[in-house]
C-alpha cells in the first residue's frame, strides 16, 4: 500500500511516517514541507494522511482564512492532479469547541469528505486528543514534553489546574494505522496532576530508584519523563 503525509514532520508525522514505513511496512511517499508541490508529481495513491494545519495565530481571523486555503489548495492540487485516493483526516477534539482552530478543523473535515464523495474514495476522520510521547518539542509541541525538559534542565515550571484529555501517541498509532473509523480513547486529567506525576518521576529518578506505576498511562507517562534527560534545544 503507498501512503503519503501531510505534516510529516510534526510531532504526529514522524511517528505515523515511522509506523506505516516500519511497522506496518507500507510505502510511505516523503512530502517534506512543500508537499503541495511534490504531492502534485505522485502518479499515485491509495491513502493520503491528513495531517498539516495551523494550530496558533495572534489573530483568530487570520487563522481561520490561513486554514481554509491550505485545505482549498489541497484538494485543487488532488483535482488538478486527477489523484484519486482515501483521505484519512486527522481533526482534533476541538472540532466540538467553538473556537477558531476547532471551527477550521471541523470546516476541513467537511469540505475533504465532500471531495471524497465526489471522487467515489474512501474518507475517514479521528478526533485527536492533546498526545504526548517521545520527539515532542518542549514549548511548542506538548506541555508534557516542556515539563520533562524542565524538570531534567532545574528551570521552573509553570501550571495551572485545567482539564486536559491526554493520550498516548503510542496509543494513536495503530487505530489511525488501520485506516478504519475509530474512536481515540483518552484520559481525563488536569495540567496540575500531570506535573505533580511528572516531578514524583523526577524525585523517584534522582534516589535512583523505580516508580510504582500502577497504569499504562502512568508508564508511558515515565517513558516520555525519561527520553528527555540528555535533550538538548
């Protein structure tokens, strides 16, 4: 199977370009940053992984137009290209919320289904949760990659007490990776209870010892707090 990623350079796209290629052992075409321009000479395509968004502007109207044309120009450029392919979506739980980069996720959702239809190809859509896990950028891609880096490097930590739902990006891999309408499941949390697991890891970790983990979560939680003792910005 060929497959091919937009954002693969993200958080979620090296992973999923890892898993595919990997794991699952799918051809995975390499778009880069430019992938309008090499996704218009892919002769073809059975899936293209949705994945490239705007997420932060300082200005909401500027970040709902910025959105649209992305997903405009990604169908032109499947139209013009005659390049018939399913469509896997990656949205995000703010769809449902009434804020801009919800909005514009849910108007993208709309608009590529619609093509989908148009073409006779399949389309499908996943809700994602905040995720965390191992290549997040602190302060920017994850707050619980920012923690880690914190807590390793001694430099303070801000947080409050907000409802977060938090995944695994392990967890998110292979439901996307069966390329079936799935739900994402995730945990309920707050920021506050997040930090106060991550620096009980930190205390644990520098008495040499193990934590008692009592939940997938909780190690998985570990194993991201652990891959930033020796990152570097």
């Amino acid at each position: 199977m060929k497959i091919a990623i937009t954002g693969e350079k993200g958080f979620i796209g090296i992973h999923l370009t890892q898993y595919f290629r990997n794991i699952l052992k799918y051809e995975v075409i390499e778009l880069g940053r430019d992938y309008l321009g090499q996704l218009s000479k892919v002769k073809e395509l059975d899936w293209l992984i949705h994945g490239a968004f705007i997420q932060r502007h300082k200005d909401p109207d500027t970040l709902t137009a910025l959105n649209r044309k992305l997903t405009s120009d990604t169908i032109k450029c499947l139209t013009d290209n005659d390049l018939k392919c399913n469509i896997a979506f990656l949205s995000s739980l703010q769809e449902d919320l009434d804020n801009p980069y919800g909005q514009s996720k849910k108007e993208a959702k709309i608009a590529l289904n619609e093509y989908c239809i148009s073409v006779g190809t399949a389309f499908i859509s996943f809700k994602l949760p905040n995720s965390f896990g191992i290549y997040a950028v602190p302060n920017k891609t994850s707050f619980v990659a920012t923690f880690c880096y914190n807590l390793h490097n001694d430099l303070p930590i801000e947080f409050n007490k907000n409802k977060v739902n938090l995944v695994s990006i392990n967890d998110v891999l292979p439901i996307i990776g069966n390329l079936k309408q799935s739900e994402i499941l995730y945990q309920e949390t707050s920021v506050d209870e997040i930090y106060r697991l991550l620096q009980h890891f930190h205390e644990i970790n520098q008495s040499h010892k193990f934590p008692e983990l009592k939940t997938k979560f909780e190690l998985d939680l570990y194993q991201t707090y652990l891959s930033y003792i020796n990152y570097k910005i």
